[in-house]
C-alpha cells in the first residue's frame, strides 16, 4: 500500500476517471474516440481491483489476476474494433456515428 | 514522499484524462490518453505491483496505442477537426456523470473499509503459480481460455479487416447510391 494515503483518496481517482470516460462516451461522435473512452472505463476498472486487493485482501492475488484478465480482453476487443473500423471506412468511407447506419451492406 | 509523488500523478490522470475526452484533434487527445495509461503503471509501481506495471506498460502504452494511431492515421485526416457534440448535449452528460460521481463518491466514503496494514510486495513468480496452478482457486482454465479468446480475436481481425475489394474502384456506398 502507498505510505500515507487511504484507500479513499484512491478509489475517488478511480472514480473521477470512470465518469469522465463515460462522459467522453456519450459526447464523443467518432467511433476511434467511443474505443478510447472505452479504455478509459476499463483501466478505471482495473485500478479498483488492483487496489482493493492491495488493501483489503494482502495475501491473495485475485485481484492481480483478474486485472490481467481484464488486460488481455481489452487488447483483443480493441484489435477486433480497429479491424472493424477499417473494414467500415472502405465501405463507407467515414468513421462518424451518423453514417453507420447500415448493419450489411 | 510517496504521498506527493501520489498526488502529483492523480492531477496527471485527471487532467490529461479530460484533455483526451474533449480535445478537438484526435491525434492529441490519443496522445493524452497515452499520458493517462502511463500514470496509471505510475500507480501500480506505487503499489509495488511491478509486474502488472510491466504490462500495463507494454500491453497498452506498447500495444493498443500504437494500434489507435495506426487506425487514426489510416482513416482520418489529420489536419481535420473533430465534430464536436451540441453544448446543451454537453451540459447534460456533464450534469449526468456529475450526478453519478456523487453517488459513488457517497457510497465509498459511508462504507467502512477493514483496510489490512501491510507492505508485503507481490513477486512475479507468485503471480505465474497462481495463474498456472490446478487446485482450489487455481486460474488454469480462465488462463487457457484467454489464451484461446486471443487467438480467436487475432484471426477474427485479420478476416474482418481484409474485407472486400472496392467495385471498380469506388467505395461501396457510391455503388449503393447508384443502386437506390
């Protein structure tokens, strides 16, 4: 645990970062933009259980591990989103939410 | 010492956090989102897990920014701006997120935390036997399936972005225009 700081002032960082995510999420009108707010989101995540089990569970490594789950995962989503955003902007040729909207074709 | 170091990386976070939500040139704000995953491995080097720093470090500084730029320089315009949304939409999702941020802010500070006093670090060999180990509260099978979800997603991205070719040189919703 980090020498003089609680588990609150930790958790309000996470917290502040999660809604600004969300923020960027709703407001944002690119697709390349929605997939970074995204990360923001997940890594916001990711710090709480890393912390949590830092400072409630010391002796376990759940926490760690699941982070490093949540890793791999959010690698293969944005590796599947790039592919999908590229497939769109050769048939479409825009990334903008207002034109995708055709699922098909 | 380490209480400063933790505050000077929590302005970091948030600032460039926001910097990269409302920024209007989308090669900066991924840049500002690179700032944030690097503070990010800061705090996980604070709280001495140095091997997910590692990998916060490779994996998304490394990796998934580089993929962001790629995409972001194979699509857009560089010198274009970003649409931005209306300011009342603004407004709104700010005042909503707001909202949400105080729920959540009350929630944590009324709820009591048994918070254990430790210093012990967590080694990375430690980390590889849990993962790899078969008994009770062992990760052998979420760890192979993660192995098999990674290589699905790789050959999905490799079908899903080779795509098909342009008729005669035109994108295709010309073509559809056309058809209509």
């Amino acid at each position: 645990m980090i020498a003089g700081i609680s588990i609150y002032e930790i958790l309000t960082v996470t917290s502040i970062l999660f809604f600004i995510g969300v923020y960027g999420f709703l407001t944002r009108k690119n697709l390349i933009s929605i997939l970074m707010s995204i990360e923001l989101i997940l890594n916001a995540s990711v710090i709480n259980f890393v912390v949590i089990n830092k400072y409630l569970y010391p002796d376990m490594l759940q926490g760690v591990v699941f982070s490093i789950f949540i890793i791999a995962v959010a690698a293969a989503e944005t590796a599947l989103a790039v592919a999908i955003i590229i497939n769109l902007y050769r048939q479409i040729a825009s990334v903008e939410i207002k034109d995708t909207e055709i699922m098909k074709y | 010492m380490e209480r400063f170091i933790f505050y000077i990386l929590a302005v970091i976070l948030i600032v460039s956090a926001i910097a990269s939500v409302s920024s209007k040139k989308m090669l900066r704000s991924v840049i500002y989102l690179l700032f944030t995953l690097c503070g990010i491995a800061g705090i996980y080097f604070l709280i001495d897990y140095n091997f997910l720093a590692a990998i916060q470090l490779t994996v998304y500084a490394g990796g998934i920014i580089v993929l962001i730029i790629f995409s972001v320089v194979l699509i857009h315009h560089i010198e274009m701006e970003l649409e931005v949304a209306k300011l009342s939409k603004k407004i709104i999702v700010g005042l909503a997120c707001a909202i949400g941020l105080g729920v959540f802010l009350t929630t944590i500070y009324s709820h009591q935390f048994n918070v254990v006093e430790n210093y012990n670090s967590v080694t990375t060999e430690q980390i590889g036997l849990k993962l790899l180990s078969y008994e009770d509260g062992g990760f052998i099978l979420p760890f192979e399936v993660i192995s098999v979800l990674l290589l699905a997603a790789m050959i999905g991205a490799i079908v899903i972005a080779k795509g098909k070719k342009m008729e005669d040189g035109r994108p295709k919703s010309e073509v559809l225009n056309e058809d209509k």
